[in-house]
C-alpha cells in the first residue's frame, strides 16, 4: 500500500501536469483536506528532509508546515515543540542555498512559532539570543537567519496566528527587549558587503515597533548612517529607502512636544533627502528610482505635515520639493503627493490647528498668516493638477480598465482642486482655472480645427469647485455662462458643459442676471439630451439641478418645461434620455410645481402623472391576462416615475388627491401581478412616498392599501409589503384613530411571517423576508410598542428571531440583533417603561437561551464582521436585567471548554457585562467581548470546540411550537 508521502507526490504531480481539468481540481480538494490532518505535520517534515522531493513538493510541504504551525500548533502535544523546533532550524540550513519560496516559508514557520512559545519555554533565553547563538555557531548560514530576524516583528501583526491576544502584547514585549540583540546583530552584518542590503531591510522590519524603540538611540545608529549614506550612492538600495521611510514614520508625531523628542533624529534624515531633490529632474535616472525619491518626499510630507503648516523657511524647502514631484511627467509619481496637500488644507484652516493660541483674535491672525505663507504654493498646484484632467487623443480606444483608471485620476484631481480652493478661496481658484480655460479657448482663435480636449479638462475643474465659488462672484462666472453656449458639440465636451450648468445652478439663482443665462443654458442642456446616452445622462441630472434651485424663476416657463419633460417621457423624439435618467427630469417638473400657488398646483401634478399613468391604464384596460404577462419593465419604467413625482412634489394635499384616484391603477396591479417581486417593489415604493408626503391628508386611501398588502402577505410573501408597512407605522404608530386597524396588520403580518420562519435554513432562503420582518418589529417598538408588547403575536416574534441570530445573511442577521437590542433597551422611553412587565413576562423564560445564543454567535456562529453587533446586544441585554443577566451570562461561558478559552478570559469577559449591569457606558466595554471572540475563533478546531459546547442552534429550536 502506497505511503501517505507518496499519495502527496502523486496528488501534486497531478495538480501542476494533469491535462484533465476534473482531475486537477481534484487532486487540490484532496491536497487541501489533508492540509487539515494531524498526519500532514510529519508527512510534511519527511517530504521536505527528503533529497529526493522535487520543488513543487518543497513548495507544497513548506506551505503546509507554515499553516500549521500558524493554526493547528495546539494540535501537537507539549513536549512536540522541541522537535519541532530543530526540525525547523535544520531545514532553515538544509534550505539556506534552497529555493528562496521555501526558506521564506519555513522561516514563517519558526517565526509563528516563536509568537505563540513564551520565551522561557523557548529555552536558550528566548528566540533572539537562541537566533544570535544559531548565527555564531553557523555563520555560513547568516543569510538564512537573517530572513527570519526580518519576518519576526512583521509577524507580531499577522492575525493568521492563532495566538491568544495576551500572548501576542507579550511577544511584543519579548520584542522589545531583545531589541539591542536585534540591532547589534544587523549592525554587526553591515562590514559584510554581500550582507549589507539584507541587514537593511530586516532593521527596517524592526522600525515597524515603533513606540517599543528608544528615539535616543536611533540619531548615531550604525544603521541609520548607513541606510543614509546608501541613499548617495550610484546604485539607489531599495532596502535603505525602506529603511529611510520607515524612520520617517517613525519620527511623526500629532503635536509639537513630540517632534521635540524625534528633532535629532529628524534633522539628521532631512538634509539627507533634501539633497536629492535634483534627481526629481534628472532624465537619465531609472524611473523606479525616482519613484522611490518621491515616496520619500512624500512620506515627509505626510509626517511632517504639522511642523510643514508652521510655514518656517526649512518646512519651505520641503513644500517646494513636493512641488516638483507634483510637477513629474509620471502621474503615478506626482500623485504621491495628493495626500499632503489634503492634510495641508486641515492644518491650515481647521480651528483646532490653533487651539493653544487661546483666543479668537491670535487664531485668526495666525491662521491667515499661514494661509498667505502657502497662498503662492497652492496657486501652483492649482496649474500643475489641473492639466492632468485632459482626455488623452486615443481616449475611445483604450480598453475599459484603462478608461476606468482615467476616471479615477480625475476624482484624485478634483479632491486636490478642492484642497486649494479650500486654503484659496473659490473665487481665487476659480479665477485661475478661468485664465487657463480662456488660454485653451484662444490657442484655436487662428481658424484651426479646434481640439476640444484642452477646454473641456478646465471645465472639469471648473466643475469640480463649484461649492466654494460664492453665490456672488461677478467677474468670472458670467463670462463662463456666456462662452458655454458657443462650444462646439462635441459629445465627451457636451457632458461636461451640462455637468458644469448643473453644478453652478445655485449661482444661476442668485445672480442678477441669472434669469437671462436660463434659456440658453436650457437650449444647452436640451443639446445634450440629443447627442448621445452620456450626455443625455448628464443634462437630465443638471435639469433636475437647475430645477431644483431656480424653481422660482422657472415658474412662467412651465410650458416649455412641459414640452421638454414629455419629448423625454415618450420616447419618440430625438431625446437619448435612459428610462433610469428620465426619472431626474420627472424629479425637476415635481420641485418646480412644488413651487406653484395650490391651485396651480393640483392640474399641474395631474399633467405630469399622465405619461406614465396613460399607458398603465392602456395595459389594464387590456385585461387581466395582458397585464399578467407583461415584462416587469414595461410596468416598472413608469411606477418609478409616479414614485419620483410622489416623492419631490412637496405638496401633501395634491400628493393625497393624485393617489385617491391612481388608486383603482394601482389596485389592479397588486392584484393581477402580486406574484412579480419586481413589480411589487416598484409600487410599495411609489406607496411609501405617498404615504409619506401626504402623511394624514391619505384618508381612506391608507385603510385601503393596507387592507391589499394584508391579504396579498398571506398568499405571496413579498418582502416589500413589510417594508410598505414599516413607513405606515413610522407616520401613522402612535395616531390613536389607527390602532385598530394597525394592530390587526401587525399581527396578521408577523404571525404569517412567523409560520415562514421556523428554522435556520428558512432564514438563509428568505433573508429578505427575515430582514424586513425585524426591521417591522424594530419600528413598531419606537412607534407603536403599546400595540406590540401586549399583542399574543409578541412571543411568537421573540421565539422566530431567536433561531434566525445566526444566519449568515449580514443584514437579516443585523436586523434581528437590532430587533433584540431594541427590546432590551425598551426602558430607555417613558412609553416604554410602562410596559417592562409585558417584555419581561417573555424575556426572562427564555433569557438563558438567548444570552447562550449571543455568546455563540460572538464566539463563532457569527462571522467576526458582526461581532460589534453582537456585543452591543450582550451588553444591552446585562444592562436591561443585570445580576440575572449575568447568570445567565455565567452558565453560558462555563460551558466553553478551558482548553479554548482559561478562566481569565472568560473573566474578563463577564467582568464587561458586569460594568453594564452596573450602568458603565456601555461604549468602552466591548474589548473583552472582542478578545473572548479573537480567543474562541484562532483556529477552525477551536472554533469547531466552542461551538460544539454552546449548541446554539438545538437551543433556539426549543421554543418553537
């Protein structure tokens, strides 16, 4: 019978060569089982002592070897680790001339190692002086060591190590205390040449510690003037820009007393990377290398930034450097700096900048001397950025990736074009942005075919500042207003004019003659909607804009509005306005006849409802049959619209009046297509916004529509009818005249959905339904709890959201905890204390179970992602029935074994809910919940242990009849 080694070797051979597809991924599910096994720590070991295995199995076994070291080393008896430790360091020897993948591997290996062993079972004083011995006794493998002396603080931070989070702090603290053995060793390394690189970019590992390094001791470290004198060198060292960043970082500090501290150090690196500023410039060098001086520039940018906004003659410097990386060819190395300039704009104008000056007067004459420092920097940037926006010629043929990466690029721009507006002021930058607008306009004057790409890109910028160019800005924007409608039509500089109309809408309004720029910027926008489904795109959404804040002014142009919001409805003009964008327009003739006089107001709404309400009715009149078998599209494309018009017309009587009579449309859609998730999602929709404009003004309407979801719940299910239902309860809950009648929907709803919902696997098939059920419920306890607790539909509730904790579905999941939280919190409303009795008379039968269900789901049966949830609900939970909370707290901790989580974690845990109990904000409590939870989860066994122990899912099934 063939070995285990050998079924690996055959299993790899078939995964890298087999021809057959099914074969291959075979042999991978098998490979990754056995991964899983006991067996694959001494299978793996043999392969990799075996001269005979070839790379691919080295690669494999070493892998292996990692993650189970990582992982499963609880697996392994105690007195294994000592094996297992030399077994390691052999291969780390055996492999030291080997194939670097697998020397990384099993240095990964013995670095995990060392993360979970305390020092003093590590023997030989710990891991760095057994390292320092292993290198003195061995210095043909210095190399080797060397790899693992880089890999081990970068470890401390890699979350895949199943170690406990003491034994992590205390690593850290192993760390630190070595760290003159760690540095002693690279220092040592450095009179070896062939070392040197190697040595560099392990201490720049070790500078990852950060706070755990004396400052003191880093100015006239050996290292430091090596990784320095490194950057003089023809041949720029990767290892010492690295080792240069990350002293960067490490000297950055939040206030000035603590550049006090790192000012020896900051003043022997600066020098140093100022003097390479020429090399920005330098054509002849290696553009990876430039790179790298940029980064660094930019790292002292981001680090310094505080001490830079002082505005001193040395910050200066440094700005003017960033300048000339900002000014590089290579977007990729000029946008290194964006992230400066941002945090620059901060400092400069947020107030808290200036706080330890003390009073107002000092603040503003500071702030205004650091803006007038800076003014001329900015003003650069502006031109420097502003070019990058340019289309390049081959813009349509670049692939869609690539387009992509262009968009991008002009979001990063338009953030920096904002930064300097911000320190600036609109009006200034906009002033610059002009005369680069006008420069490309007027390089065509000569009768040249005019390229538009130049025009366009200042546009872009013009655009993008528009919310800090002030209402009253005459000397530009009016000129702006005027050029617009003479540029050429291209479709690409088209969508940016009517992007640029919208944008400036609200300077349209309050400028004097705003009212004359309207008809030419509407013929304008009018273009767009005929050139292409971009621009179209663009001038519905500027129309919606300059509908919305020159409402007023547009009151006497109602006609034309009409004739171009019915050209776009119909579709059958020249319009390219898609059914989604048509719906910006509905939204600009709804904000316009809010603006109406009411009884202008009511014929108006009625006019702009018949495009859509017309064909609706054409379909039904067609009958049943017809109207069932339409695409869900045909129906939908114009329900939205009804939506968009019940939405924005903010006029709650006509709002009320409209749906009275669609409602007879309405009814018989619901009827016929109640099936149609789609369509039934369209018309909650349009229901909810009416309910919610119209609020009381819906009379018998709202009994009507709430009597149709009723009825059609039982038989379809759809999620959106408890949704529908939601926003009644949110506007009509807590009217007395609808109790009756919202009592009974409650209950019809929640127990039908409770019938739907008995075991877990219903929630993970019907996450909606569970989602908006607990949403619902959710509600009805802020808005309407006198009809919720003492309803015989209450328990049933509580019991349904108990088995659904734990479904994997994120947002059921959360609206279920949320359900549960807001029951536990039920005291913190007057209305609510009244009825404490009521929860507690179905809480407390069945508090046990619950609290065991959250303890499970925060140890496990929850994804991590949802831990803060969880713990909000464990701690509302203790904070609502404190000592009995606690015990119940207590008989589901002690349930988890010792081996997964010792008795001071679990202390530590109760200790948490105990402080809630206690009325201790319930904010700085969730740490030993999430440690509890990092415990439990380390590694699958574990997990699989806990939750073995917990059961959660046999508990919440005992409560359902």
């Amino acid at each position: 019978m063939a070995s285990l080694e050998d079924i690996v070797k055959e299993a790899l051979n078939a995964l890298y060569h087999h021809p057959d597809d099914a074969v291959r991924t075979q042999a991978d599910q098998w490979l990754q089982k056995f991964q899983r096994t006991l067996d694959a720590w001494q299978v793996a070991d043999n392969l990799l002592h075996d001269a005979s295995s070839n790379v691919e199995t080295q690669i494999f076994c070493s892998q292996t070897l990692r993650s189970k070291v990582q992982r499963d080393f609880e697996e392994l008896p105690s007195e294994a680790f000592r094996s297992l430790r030399d077994s390691l360091n052999n291969l780390l020897k055996t492999f030291h001339k080997g194939p670097p993948k697998v020397r990384t591997q099993i240095s990964l290996a013995v670095a995990a190692l060392a993360v979970q062993v305390p020092a003093e079972d590590w023997g030989d004083g710990g891991i760095m002086k057994w390292l320092r011995d292993e290198m003195n006794a061995h210095p043909d493998i210095v190399p080797s060591f060397l790899e693992l002396l880089r890999v081990l603080p970068e470890e401390l931070f890699n979350y895949k190590i199943a170690a406990r989070p003491d034994r992590r702090r205390k690593f850290e603290d192993e760390l630190a205390s070595t760290m003159d053995v760690a540095l002693g060793i690279l220092a040592a390394c450095l009179n070896i040449q062939e070392l040197k690189e190697q040595a560099l970019e392990a201490f720049a590992s070790w500078l990852r510690l950060r706070h755990r390094i004396p400052a003191s001791a880093l100015a006239s470290h050996p290292l430091v003037l090596t990784a320095l004198s490194s950057l003089t060198s023809d041949v720029l060292s990767e290892a010492a820009v690295n080792v240069i960043s990350e002293l960067i970082h490490y000297t950055s500090a939040r206030n000035m007393d603590d550049f006090s501290v790192h000012m020896p150090l900051i003043q022997v690196i600066v020098p140093q990377v100022m003097n390479l500023k020429p090399q920005l410039r330098d054509l002849s060098k290696d553009e990876e290398d430039v790179k790298a001086i940029a980064r660094l520039f930019a790292d002292m940018g981001d680090s310094y930034v505080e001490l830079i906004a002082t505005g001193s003659d040395e910050s200066m410097l440094i700005v003017h450097a960033l300048l000339e990386v900002a000014a590089h060819p290579e977007y990729d190395i000029a946008s290194m700096t964006f992230n400066f300039w941002h945090n620059l704009q901060i400092c400069l104008i947020e107030i808290d900048s200036y706080l330890s000056l003390g009073n107002e007067t000092l603040i503003e004459a500071e702030r205004n001397r650091r803006v007038q420092v800076f003014r001329s920097s900015y003003e650069l940037l502006v031109s420097l950025v502003s070019c990058r926006v340019q289309y390049p010629q081959d813009y349509s043929e670049l692939s869609k990736e690539d387009q992509k990466d262009f968009k991008q690029t002009r979001y990063a721009v338009a953030d920096v074009l904002i930064d300097a507006a911000l320190v600036l002021g609109g009006d200034i930058t906009l002033k610059i942005l002009y005369m680069k607008l006008v420069e490309a306009l007027s390089s065509h004057q000569n009768g040249d075919l005019m390229d538009w790409r130049p025009s366009e890109a200042q546009l872009y910028c013009i655009r993008a500042i528009s919310d800090l160019v002030s209402l009253t800005e005459a000397d530009v924007m009016p000129q702006i207003m005027s050029v617009l409608p003479k540029l050429p039509h291209h479709s690409l500089l088209l969508q940016t004019v009517c992007l640029t109309v919208g944008a400036y809408s609200k300077w349209l309004d309050a400028a004097p003659n705003g009212l004359s720029f309207l008809p030419p910027v509407i013929d304008i926008l009018v273009s767009g909607m005929s050139m292409s489904e971009d621009s179209a795109a663009a001038a519905a959404l500027a129309f919606r804009h300059i509908c919305d804040d020159c409402g007023k002014k547009l009151r006497g142009s109602l006609d034309g509005l009409f004739q171009i919001y019915q050209k776009a409805m119909t579709g059958e003009s020249s319009f390219k306005v898609s059914a989604q964008d048509s719906l910006h327009l509905v939204e600009a003739l709804s904000i316009v006849i809010t603006e109406l006089p009411a009884d202008q107001a009511k014929p108006a709404l009625e006019a702009l409802c018949i495009p859509a309400v017309a064909p609706l009715q054409e379909v039904i009149n067609q009958g049943p049959l017809v109207l069932g078998q339409k695409p869900a599209r045909d129906i939908t494309v114009h329900i939205d619209r009804l939506a968009n018009i019940f939405r924005y017309v903010n006029n709650p009587e006509a709002v009320a009046d409209a749906i009275q009579r669609l409602w007879p449309i309405f009814k018989a859609i619901f009827d016929i297509r109640a099936w149609d998730m789609r369509t039934m999602e369209s018309l909650c929709r349009a229901c909810k916004h009416a309910v919610r404009t119209s609020k009381r003004f819906m009379g018998v309407t709202i009994g009507a529509m709430l009597e149709e979801i009723q009825g059609l719940y039982k038989q379809h299910h759809q999620p959106c009818f408890l949704y529908l239902s939601s926003e009644v309860i949110k506007i009509f809950g807590s009217d007395p005249s609808c109790a009756d009648y919202l009592k009974v929907l409650i209950e019809s709803l929640f127990s039908n959905t409770a019938c739907l919902l008995t075991k877990l696997q219903d929630f993970t098939s019907r996450p909606d339904i569970a989602d908006d059920c607990f949403l619902l419920a959710s509600r009805c306890i802020r808005y309407c709890p006198h009809l919720l607790f003492p309803s015989p539909v209450f328990p049933s509730l509580v019991e349904c959201s108990m088995i659904g904790i734990t479904v994997q579905h994120r947002e059921a999941s959360n609206s279920i905890l949320s359900f549960l939280s807001d029951i536990f919190d039920l005291g913190k409303s007057s209305p609510g204390q009244q009825l404490i009795s009521l929860r507690d008379s179905v809480i407390v039968p069945r508090g046990a179970s619950i609290t065991r269900i959250l303890v499970a789901a925060s140890t496990g049966a929850l994804p991590s992602s949802r831990l803060e949830t969880v713990a909000y609900a464990l701690l509302a939970l203790s904070r609502a029935y404190g000592a009995k909370a606690l015990e119940w707290a207590k008989d589901s901790v002690s349930l988890i074994p010792v081996s997964a989580a010792t008795d001071m974690e679990k202390s530590r845990f109760l200790q948490a809910l105990s402080d809630a109990a206690s009325g201790v904000d319930i904010k700085g409590l969730t740490i030993p919940i999430e440690e509890l939870s990092e415990v439990c989860r380390r590694n699958r066994r574990v997990q699989e242990i806990v939750q073995e122990a917990l059961r959660p899912l046999e508990l919440n099934m005992g409560y359902v009849s």
